[in-house]
C-alpha cells in the first residue's frame, strides 16, 4: 500500500488538462466557433510539429 500523501502524476494527461482549459477558454471568449486554424494556434499545434522534427 502506497504511503499516504503520495501522489503519481502523470505529466501528459496534465499537459493534456491544461490545453483543454486554454481550449475552452479560447472557445468561450470568441465571438463565433473557432476555426481549425484557432484551436491548431491554441493547441500549439504548429510548435509541436517544429520542435518535434527538430528530434
């Protein structure tokens, strides 16, 4: 049995939380739905793709 106070966090299911929240907020302050453009720039989508070619 774990220790109490002991905690795992699992870093990409918490990186995956906090985008959502940046989606959701992004969502809630547009005037209009999103574009895939949009959620791609709040997702970082294209970060992603250049600091993972990088590798």
């Amino acid at each position: 049995m774990a220790p109490v106070g002991t905690a795992v966090q699992d870093h990409v299911a918490l990186a995956e939380i906090e985008l959502c929240g940046e989606l959701i907020i992004a969502a809630s302050a547009a005037r209009e739905r999103l574009s895939l453009e949009s959620i791609d720039e709040v997702l970082r989508v294209a970060e992603e793709r250049r600091t993972g070619s990088d590798g």
